[in-house]
C-alpha cells in the first residue's frame, strides 16, 4: 500500500465515522424533538384540566355567593319583620299609656 492509499482509506475511514456520527445526531435530535413534543402535550393536558377546575371552583363559588345573598336578604326581611312588630308592640303600648 502506498501513502496515497493509506490516506485515502483514512479519509473513507472518517467519511463513515462522520456519516455515523451525523446518523445518530440525528437520531438523538429526532428523539428530543419527539420528548419535547410530548412534554408539551402533556403540560397542555394539565393546564387544561387545571383550567376545567378552576373554572368549576369559580362557578361553584358564585352559586354559593348567590345563596349567600338568598340567605341574608331572607333573613333581614326576617329581622325587619321583627322590628316592625316590636315597634307595633311599643306604639300600642304607648298609645294604652296616654290614653
């Protein structure tokens, strides 16, 4: 073999080794790609369901807003009503008094 043939061997050598190492950086960034990929997708799953909750958790908390307000304006009609009738009450005995 001549120093010619040598070289060239070493440089078909080298082709391949950068041809296999290209291969499988390639190889390697498509399987980051796809990780990433469903990385991705699976935050967006989350966040969507998160989103879902949050959204119960505000509705559900607006229906108790509202029954809230059912229930204290229940009850100041009650407490008015109560006041009317000792007001009622004092008025007429008032009247009993000075007549």
């Amino acid at each position: 073999q001549t120093k010619d043939d040598v070289i060239l061997k070493r440089e078909q050598f080298a082709g391949k080794v950068a041809i296999q190492t290209e291969a499988q950086l390639q190889q390697q960034l498509v399987l980051v790609r796809g990780a990433a990929t469903n990385n991705v997708k699976a935050q967006k799953l989350f966040f969507d369901g998160e989103v879902d909750q949050v959204e119960r958790a505000i509705l559900n908390l607006e229906n108790k807003v509202i029954d809230f307000e059912k229930e204290t304006l229940n009850e100041a009609k009650a407490v008015e009503k109560k006041i009317e009738s000792v007001e009622k009450k004092i008025e007429m005995e008032i009247g009993i008094k000075q007549n």
